[in-house]
C-alpha cells in the first residue's frame, strides 16, 4: 500500500490536523464563547455602594401621631365602678370623696395622689403595692405604708412632654410584675392619675404582655380616662421600636 498517497490532498469534508496549527481567530487567542461568557457575568451597571437595603423584618416604626389618634378615638366607659363600691361614681361625686381610681388590668389600678393618701381604703381594696411617679406633688411617708404590709417604690419626674420618664420603665415594670404575679394588687399614681402613672402601666403592658403601644393606652383608656403628655406618648412610641427590632433579631 502507498502511504503516501493516502497522507497528500484531503478530500472533502474532512479536517487537516496540523501539528502547529493556529488558534482560532480572536483576541490573543481566546475562544469567543469563554469570551462571551466573560463578558456576561459582568454587571451591566455599577452597584451603588450608598444604597442601604432596608431588612423586611423590621416592622416600621410607631409615630407619636399614631399614639395621639389611638387616645381621641377611644371612649372611657362613661358609667365606672371604684375598686370597694357598688355603684358607678361621677367625677363630682369622687372629687367629695376624695377618693378617685379605676382598674384598668387584673391587679392594677391608676388613681390619684388623693387615693394612696387614704390608707384605710387602700386596706380596705387589698392593696398591696403603691407605686407614687410623683413624689414631690404627692408627698407621702413610706414608713406608713410599710407598717401596714404595703410595698411602696416613689420617684418624681415632672409631667411635662421635655420630662425623660422613660428612664423608670424597666424599674417600675419590674414592680408592678412583682405584684401582679404575686397575687397582689398595685394603685398606680400620680398627681390627677392622667399621664405619668398611665404612661408607666402602658410600659408594663408592653413588656410584659406583648402589646403595643396603641392597644396598651386603649385597654387603659377604656377603663379611664387617661391622657398622657406628648412627650411621654414619644417615649413609649420610642419603646415599642426598641422592642420591635429587638425581637427582630431573633
């Protein structure tokens, strides 16, 4: 057989296979397709670098505004019934007595400052615990208190929207729990039992039960007829932030 003759011309159809042969055409030898596919897998605009991602797991935040709307829009049940009696009291009848509070969740009472002055009605209503939020408008003697089984716990801030009362949260929080899950029953005060103690019972009911802000000043509200100051509404809508993004986290 002729070697040769089968290693001349190729015929048709058929490649030659060159020891050196070229590369294919294109820049510096690569083959288009990795170059197409090179290309593709750049973005085809810069990322901005400023831009922040906002995480759908924080809820979005409580306003102050919210907080005012949920108060104008709750009633207080106009015909209310004073922890010890039978029958509903208007405003002029407890202003006589001297006497003015209501039960706004199981164990807690908001009065004010005349009511935890009156310790045979306290006694008389199994009070347990007296928590005074304004001690220098309702000056008190703590040793009384304590001489007839009632825990006391006082401090002062002014009730005023500049007034930082938020401070106090995890303190009084931690009172008023103290004497719900022992069984007992707490009075809540301040000078008329509108803003400050209010403001302080709605921080317990958010840490402790979970609720936020709006529907912890209606389930006040609906029992009395409370009416916290701006600032101290900015505060718990501050809290309610807080504990929203801290939950988030888990």
């Amino acid at each position: 057989m002729n070697y040769r003759n089968l290693s001349s011309t190729p015929t048709r159809g058929t490649t030659v296979s060159r020891g050196n042969s070229l590369p294919p055409s294109g820049l510096d030898g690569r083959d288009s397709r990795q170059r197409t596919s090179y290309r593709s897998e750049r973005p085809s605009t810069p990322p901005n670098r400023n831009l922040r991602l906002k995480s759908p797991s924080i809820p979005k935040e409580r306003t102050r505004d919210e907080l005012i709307d949920s108060i104008v829009h709750t009633r207080t049940r106009e015909h209310r019934v004073m922890p010890g009696f039978r029958s509903s009291t208007d405003y002029d009848e407890r202003k006589s007595m001297r006497v003015d509070c209501d039960k706004v969740f199981n164990g807690i009472i908001i009065g004010n400052g005349e009511t935890i002055l009156n310790i045979d009605y306290l006694l008389g209503i199994g009070v347990t615990h007296v928590l005074n939020t304004a001690e220098q408008h309702v000056v008190v003697n703590p040793g009384k208190y304590s001489c007839h089984g009632i825990q006391y716990y006082g401090f002062h801030v002014d009730d005023l929207p500049q007034s930082n009362i938020s401070r106090y949260f995890h303190r009084t929080t931690d009172f008023i729990h103290k004497a719900v899950s022992g069984g007992g029953v707490i009075v809540v005060n301040c000078f008329m039992g509108w803003s400050r103690s209010a403001t302080c019972v709605a921080a317990y009911l958010m840490m402790k039960h979970n609720m936020t802000s709006t529907r912890a000043l209606e389930t006040i509200r609906q029992s009395r007829p409370i009416r916290p100051n701006a600032g101290f509404l900015q505060q718990l809508a501050d809290l309610e932030n807080t504990l929203a993004k801290r939950i988030s986290w888990y």
